[in-house]
C-alpha cells in the first residue's frame, strides 16, 4: 500500500501475515470455550440435577427410617401411603390457603402503595416510597423472628396494644403467618407494579376523567387493565417465592403444628425428637417440586405474552398526578401508619428486645436498663467464632463463586461464542423452579450417600447455595448485558483484539457495575437464606442464622435471638445499602 | 464494476454479489438488506456508499468488517479472500486488517482518551513487537488536535473531539482498509463540513483506502472518489461525483443526487442525434440517456437539472435556436436565495424546478419559455 511521507508512524507498513481463513463461525479458543462450556454443563448438572435425580430416587424407595440406599427395589408405596393419609390433604390446603392469602395481602398492599406513590398527589411520597422499600434489606428469616416478636400473644408490642381496643391477635397462626408473608412480600411486588403504573400514560386515565367517570371506576376499568401484564407476572413470581418460602410457616407454624409444604419437609427431616423420615421428606420434594416448576412454566408463558399486549409506552409523559383531595390528609395518615406497623415497629421491637434483659413491652420505664449484656453474651458465646468465621466462609464463597460462573454463562449465551451456551443459560433458569428446602434436601441426600467426604462441612452449604443462586447471577448479569452497547464491543474487535482481550478490557470493565451488584446481592441473600444451611448444617458448619434459628425455637431465649437477627440484619443492611448506592451512582454519571 | 478477475494489486477491496438477510432465506424470506452488491475499491480510494435510509449501507459495511455473515457472495481484502460463501470460509473480524470508526465512536467510557487510542497497539492485531507506544499514540492524538485531552476520561469529550478520537484510535491500528459509518451524523451542520474536510486530509496523508457510508448526498459528494450508491439493498450506480451527478443512469440517482425535474415518458423513439421523448408537456429531443438499453419504448423519464435550464420572459424571448428543447410556461412561484432565483414554473399542470439568474424580473402569473439544450437532457430508461 502506498504510505505518505509523515512524521507519525507508516500506516499499513508491514503486510499481515498470510493466514489460513477459518471455518465459518469458529475460531480459535472456539474449542476451549466449548470445553468451559461442557465443564460448567457438568457443574450445573452435578449441582442441581444430580441432587434432584437422587431425591427422585428416594421417593420410590419404601421405608419409613431406613436410609433409602438400603432399601432394596422399587416402589410407589411412598405416593400411595402420602396420598392416603390424610396429612397430604390438610398440608395442601394448609399451603393452598397461605399462598392465596399472602398473595392477596400484597397485591392489595402493593397496588395500593404503588398507585399512591406514582400516580397521585400523596404528601411526602420522598419519605414514604423508600420506606416501603426498606424491607428488602431484611432477610427473611429476621422478618420471621422480628414478628413473632413484636406480635406475639404474651408480650408482644403491637398485641399489646391492640389488645387495649379489644382486638387480639396471634402470630403463631395462620392468619398471623399469611400477613407477615403478605408484608414481606410487598416491596418486590412495589418494584414490579410501580414503574408499570410510572410508564402508564395519565391521558389514558385523564379521558376517562373527562366522561364523568369516578376514581374508583377509572382504576378498575383503565388503570388495572393496562397494568395487567406486570401485575400478574409479578404475582406468579410471587407465588413461587411464597410456596418456597420456609422461614416465615416453620417459625410461625410450627408451634401450632400448622404445616405447608416446605415447613413439613423440613420437619421429617429434623424431627425434634424421633428419627427422620427420609421417604416422606422426599416424596413430599417431588409434589414440591412438580407444583413449583409449574408455576414457573405458568409465570414463562405469561411472560412471553407479555410483550403482545404492551399498550403502556415508555416516552416521558408529563407527569400529572391525581388530586387525592380532602382525602389526601386521612389517605398518608393511614399509609404512615401501615409503614409505621409494618415496617418500623418489627424492626424497632427487635432492637428493643435485643437491648432488654428479657422480652417484654416496649416501655418508658424499660429505658432505663437497656443494655448491650446480649450482644457480649452471643459474641462471646462459645463456638460463637467458629460460627462466624464460617459464614463468612460460605457467604463469600457464594458470592463470588455464583457470580464468576453466572457471569460466564451470561456473556457465553449473549455472545453466542460457543456451542451449547444457550441450553446452559436456560438449564440454569429452570434451576430457578427448584425450592431451596427441596435443594437442601436433595443436596443433603446426596451427600448421605455418596460419601463425597464434604458432609458437615462448609462447602456443602457454599455448594448447595451456588446452585441456588446461580440461576438468579445469570439472569442479573444478562439484563446488564442486554442494555450494553455493542457498538463497544465491535469498536474493540475490529482493531483486531483478541476474544479474551475484548472480554478482560472492555467487556468485564464495562460490566463491572453490574457485576458487583450481583455479588453483593448474592451476598446478602445468602447470608440469610435458612432452608439450606439447616438441612445441611452439622456441629462443625453451623453459621449464623442456623445459630438464630436454633437460638430461637430450641432456647426460646428471645433477647440472645434479637441479638443475633440484629447483627445479621445490620450486615445485610450495608450490602443493600451498598447496592443501592452504586445503582444510584450510576444514575449520576 | 463487476469485473472479477481480482488484481490484488489494482484493488483494495473487491465484494462480489454480496448477499444478506436478516430473516431466514430458506424459511421463503425474499426480502434481502443486501441484494447482490458487487463493486471494488481501487487501492487508496475514498470511496462512499450513499442511500437512503434502511438501504443496506450499514449491513453492506458490518459483512466487509466481518460483523455480520452474508448469505452468499464474496469477499477480497488486500488481496486475500476474507469471505467466500460458496468455500463456506471467513476470516474473523480480529483477523481482517481494517479499522472501524462506527456511528456512535465506540468510544470505551472507562478508559482515558489516551487508553482508547492506544488500544490498537497494545491489544489489536499488530500489538506484536510495539515500542514507543505511548509516544507514538500522543503524535497521533496531536494530530487529530487531541493532545491536550491525553488524560481526560473519554466521557469529558465533546461529539466532535470524541469522532477525531475514533478516528485517531482507528489510524493507529494502521489498516490496511478504513470504515466508516456515518461518523458525522451526530454533529451539528458547521462541525459536520469542518470534520469532513479534515477527515478527507487525513485520509489523504495516510493513504489509506476507507469505505464510508453516509445518507447525506452533500457529504458523499465533497469527500469521495467514487459513490456507490444503493437503494433496496441493490446498487443503483458507481462513478465517480461529477459522473453520478451528470450523467445520473436512472431516475432513482438524478432524484437522489441534487435536485431534478423527471417527466414521464409516454412514448420514446431513437433518433439519429439521441432519442425523441414525447411528454405530458412536448417532445424532448435526448442527445445524454442513462443505461444503454430502452427496456420499453414507453416508460422511463427525462431528466432535467434546474440549472441547466434558461427561463425567459415571453414577450423578449430570444429567437428560437434550433435544436433546443423549448416549452412555455406560467411561473407559479419564485424563491429569492440571495445568489440566484428559484423559480416553480407551471407547464400543462406539471411543475418544473428552475435555477434563474437573480437578476430576472419574474412574477407569479407571468408566462415564460423554458429552454434546454438537448445535451443537458437526459433519458433514463428506469
Ligand atoms: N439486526 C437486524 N435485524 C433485522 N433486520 C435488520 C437488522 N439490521 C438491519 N436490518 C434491516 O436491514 C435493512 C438494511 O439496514 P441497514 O442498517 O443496512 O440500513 P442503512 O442503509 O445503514 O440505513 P441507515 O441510513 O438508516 O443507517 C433495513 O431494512 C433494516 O430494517
Ligand atoms: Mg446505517
């Protein structure tokens, strides 16, 4: 090629070397890709399928206690024996009941939240919108214990005081259950409504307006149907993580013997004194099981046709909202007190019994011998250190583990490199289906059985919860992949860098937001996820919440409890608060 | 233009029938983003594809980077085949030597501006056995009026500068074939014919052979060597601007390119000096026609550019000189453009463009003769 004389350097000096043209749509590292591939294809299997196949396995294998390896032959005796006590028919209904009821208790809580917030002229939404929001931070488990706290019938802050105007409630039950279950799940019911109603165009509903039609009208005939899609996607989603829910029935409905599908597994398998029914356990996994991947295959379907009926329009509308009008006063005072019930009061009672010598009312005179005997106690606990070094152990084994191997997957399925990348992709979303107590307990099958010598340690928990949260990295990382710009991608390829240089110095840069949102979200979903650390747990790998757990039904000793749930709390606190942040500095930028 | 003994010597790039689409040919899926593109860009050249929206420009430069897979077709590069449907091989995108300055820059948010540009040395396909690196890269960036943006974020840099970073970054990689996609789009009207010069002399100082693609028929015009110009995936005409502006070969190109009156054909029959057109509004005698062959003796229009029309007021007229292509008119509006005069003039109810000089007395409402010399009316067929 000609080259002008210039001081910079001579353009297209030296010839490429001649190279042999590959094979369409294969490169080098084609191979070694697909060996990843393979290997993470074996990995996933080992993690989800393998357990799964095994507790399949156990639920043909007829005997009450024997470990099922011993029983020889085949049988369906487990079904017909389930399917003819009567337990099977109470604990379905039992299930039945506390899924409707907790989903109504949000969609209505939700909906009404959301509506309030993004559509109307509600005072002080800056403040009441997070707030709704906050529980988020609080893991499952703390959300349990905090309620049984503040509601419980004996000494309970809010039975207290409701018992002062002639109401009486009861936590340990299934009315208690369904509204702790139902307030928990408002804020990610919030966060899928509320940017469907923020998107809706207010001319939609302002036509309608126009005619004479009342509030009240105008929602159930414009509003609900537009939001339809959203809504009802978000309440399947709902439903999945209610019936896998285990932390809420098993500590709120145990003590009254009230048992759902995930509490009852959990029971056979660590019954508080007997032997453990592995049959049982397992075949009870399977309904499990089945019902929840239907449900996702149900939630799927919906989803896809989803995209068909989008009437609402992203474009920036102005933002005009419904005058509340005489209501507005009466309407935030009623929405401050549900956040103040709702939301502050569990947590305040928490810190209020972790502080107290013993459980009692929240009182003035009570100030006065607050003190922070229960935090030394638990810290100084013997084992305490252990305990704490292996959740950090397992926690950020978790992290890091699911997000490395999710990250592959993620940009493997969205680079359509390698063979097989998507089957992977979506052989890990179907991982999504799988209740975490039934993970647990297939998990913990197969290590009964094999003797893979890491039963009663550490890794066995950090193992069962990358599979749990494998399905949930991929999925985060491929949103974040999905609104990069490949404009960036292809400006690295054409200089003629190599695949993995593009992915090390541009793409995992680029990524590197999402990817630490995704660890620390991973982080604090782990740290306390109960159903599978205490299927798992031995003398040896106890972590923190199996210590509040265990703190708290076997000793009862609800201040050493509120301890416990106060610091597992606060640790999650700051990796939400970390997200969050980093979410809002993107924003900025 | 489809000549395809390929020279590597004589050519820098060669595409023959090149073919791409989006859906699935098998599943019955006629419609093609790229359908049968065929042209060859001579070592050195500046050659650009100009279309309308949606007429493949963007799909036609992604198969020569080897961003997309064609269906079919072929494609040589510096004298090596880097794509060829028929022996089922392509050579990788990291593997052609080409830079790319796409339409958005591609400009990495999280890198400084000198990490951006030096990219190509020390990651590209020529990273091997760099020295001076850094050094080299400041020259460069110096010259595109950079240097003092060295250590900024490359987000802190305005449209303009971060085009000429592009442009820099994509110099570096010192290819062997340069592409460009609409890199000016973004900018407003001024920065867009100061950063057109610039690139053209840049592109000129290096020598390097760079296929651009642009909609904008100005740009096309003032930059190139040669134009491609393509509308539904298929090329209409390659030649070079004054040629494509000239001697358009079909209506699509004279519409495209600058402005012109097209007149149905109603009847066409060859003459010794050219073609005789019979109009809606006369006979046209034709001495200049467009593709070589009339595919029917009815169709195709005659094509006349506004400036090549005289317009005088009726009553002094001029004698008639003969030869000359003359109809009478009514003007039904005039647009004063400071230089010259924009006239409508009405004929039989069909409105002609006319360029006039802006000393001409012409109301609307006053008859005029329109008059055009054979030469610089033009038949096309299609
Ligand atoms: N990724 C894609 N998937 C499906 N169809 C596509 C895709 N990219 C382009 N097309 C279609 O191919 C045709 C050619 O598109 P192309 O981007 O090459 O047009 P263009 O000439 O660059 O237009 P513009 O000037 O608007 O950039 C269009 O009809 C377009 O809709
Ligand atoms: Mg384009």
């Amino acid at each position: 090629m000609s080259v002008k004389t210039t001081e910079a350097p001579a353009v297209g000096a030296a010839p490429p070397p001649p190279q042999q043209p590959k094979r369409i749509g294969r490169g080098p590292g084609g191979w070694a890709g697909i060996a990843v591939n393979a290997a993470l294809a074996l990995l996933v299997g080992y993690l989800v399928l393998v357990p799964l196949v095994i507790l399949l396995y156990s639920s043909f294998k007829a005997s009450a206690t024997d470990l099922p390896f011993d029983v020889p032959g085949f049988s369906v005796d487990n079904y017909i024996s389930i399917f003819q006590s009567g337990q099977l028919g109470s604990v379905a209904l039992n299930t039945a009941i506390y899924t409707v009821g907790s989903l109504l208790v949000s969609l209505v809580l939700s909906l009404c939240l959301a509506y309030l917030f993004e559509r109307t002229d509600i005072p002080g939404r800056k403040i009441l919108a997070p707030l709704a929001l906050a529980p988020m931070a609080v893991p499952v488990t703390v959300t349990a214990i905090a309620w049984a706290i503040v509601a419980n019938p004996s000494n309970g802050p809010l039975a207290i005081l409701l018992r002062q105007i002639g109401i009486h409630i009861n936590v340990y039950s299934m009315p208690g259950m369904i509204m702790v279950m139902g307030i928990f799940g408002v804020p990610s019911m919030y966060l899928m409504i509320a940017p469907a109603l923020g998107r809706l165009n207010p001319e939609l509903e302002e036509a309608a307006a126009t005619v004479g039609a009342p509030l009240i009208r105008r929602l159930r005939l414009i509003v609900l149907p537009l939001i339809g899609p959203a809504v009802s996607a978000a309440s399947m989603l709902l439903v999945v993580v209610i019936l896998e829910g285990f932390a809420i029935p098993a500590l709120l409905g145990l003590p009254n013997r009230t048992f759902v599908f995930s509490s009852l597994i959990q029971f056979s398998l660590q019954p508080p004194s007997g032997f453990a029914n592995y049959s049982k356990a397992s075949t009870y996994g399977v309904l499990m099981l089945v019902l929840s991947f239907a449900m996702l295959m149900v939630y799927r379907r919906r989803i896809r046709d989803a995209h068909r009926f989008r009437v609402v329009s992203g474009k920036g509308y102005r933002q005009t909202r419904t005058p509340l009008g005489r209501w507005r006063i009466p309407v935030v005072i009623v929405v401050a007190v549900y956040m103040f019930l709702g939301v502050v009061l569990p947590v305040l009672a928490l810190l209020w019994t972790s502080l107290s010598p013993y459980a009692r009312p929240i009182t003035w005179d009570g100030l006065r011998d607050l003190s922070l005997t229960n935090y030394a106690n638990v810290l100084t606990a013997r084992g305490m250190g252990q305990t704490m070094l292996n959740t950090a152990e397992v926690v950020l084994v978790t992290a890091t583990a699911a997000t490395a191997i999710g990250t592959w997957i993620a940009v493997a399925a969205a680079r359509r490199r390698f063979r097989g990348s998507g089957m992977l992709f979506e052989a890990t979303s179907l991982a999504f289906g799988v209740p975490s107590i039934v993970l647990g307990a297939a998990v913990l099958y197969l290590y009964l059985f094999v003797p893979i010598p890491i039963y009663g340690t550490v890794w066995i928990i950090a193992v069962a919860l990358v599979a749990r949260f494998l399905p949930r990295a991929s999925r985060l990382i491929q949103t974040a992949l999905l609104q990069l710009d490949e404009g960036l991608i292809e400006a690295a390829r054409v200089t003629g860098a190599s695949p993995f240089t593009v992915t090390r110095k541009i793409l995992l840069p680029l990524l590197s937001p999402a990817l630490w949102k995704t660890w620390l979200w991973i982080f604090a979903h782990a740290l306390g996820e109960l159903p599978i650390a205490l299927l798992l747990t031995s003398s040896d790998n106890r972590t923190l919440v199996v210590e509040l757990w265990n703190t708290f039904t076997s000793s009862a000793d609800y201040p050493q409890a509120s301890a416990l749930a106060v610091i597992i709390l606060m640790i999650s606190t700051i990796a939400v608060w970390l997200v969050n942040r980093r979410g809002a500095a993107e924003v900025e930028a | 233009m489809s000549n395809m003994s390929a020279q590597p010597t004589a050519s820098s790039i060669t595409i023959h029938e090149l073919r791409k689409s989006y859906g699935r040919p098998r599943a019955g899926d006629p419609s093609y983003a790229v359908d049968g593109v065929s042209f060859e860009v001579p070592k050195g050249q500046f050659v650009t594809l100009l279309g309308p929206s949606g007429c493949g420009k963007t799909t036609t430069l992604r198969c020569l980077a080897g961003l997309e897979q064609p269906d079919s077709g072929r494609i040589v590069m510096a004298g090596r085949t880097v794509f060829d449907a028929g022996q089922r091989h392509q050579v990788r995108t990291e593997e052609r030597p080409i830079a790319m300055v796409p339409q958005h820059y591609g400009i990495w948010p999280h890198m400084t501006v000198l990490d951006n540009a030096a990219f190509p040395l020390r990651h590209g396909r020529a990273r091997k056995g760099q020295q001076n690196i850094k050094q080299r890269t400041l020259e460069m960036l110096d010259q595109v009026g950079l240097s003092g943006f060295a250590d900024r974020w490359a987000t802190q840099l305005s449209g303009g500068q971060q085009q000429r970073l592009a442009l820099a970054r994509a110099l570096l990689s010192e290819p062997e074939v340069l592409l460009l996609d609409e890199p000016l789009s973004n900018l407003d009207a001024k920065l867009r014919v100061k950063l057109r010069m610039e690139l053209r002399a840049f592109q000129e100082q290096f020598g390097v052979t760079s296929v651009y693609v642009t909609h904008d028929q100005a740009e096309a015009l003032a930059l190139s060597d040669t134009v491609v110009v393509m509308n539904g995936g298929r090329i209409e005409q390659i030649d070079s601007p004054e040629r494509l502006y000239q001697q358009p070969r079909t209506s699509f190109v004279a519409d495209f390119i600058g402005s012109a009156n097209l007149i149905p054909a109603r009847h066409v029959s060859e003459v010794s000096n050219g073609f005789l057109v019979q109009t809606d509004l006369g006979a046209f005698l034709c001495a200049s026609r467009g593709q070589q062959k009339a595919t029917s003796s009815e169709t195709g229009h005659v094509c006349i550019r506004p400036e090549n029309v005289e317009v005088h007021p009726l009553h002094s007229s001029p004698a008639n000189v003969a030869d000359h292509n003359e109809i009478a008119g009514v003007v039904a509006g005039a647009e004063f453009l400071g230089d010259r005069l924009e006239l409508l003039v009405d004929v039989k109810g069909t409105r002609l463009t006319v360029t006039a000089s802006a000393g001409l007395s012409a109301r609307t409402g006053d008859p005029v003769v329109v008059r055009v010399q054979p030469a610089h009316t033009r038949y096309l067929a299609s």
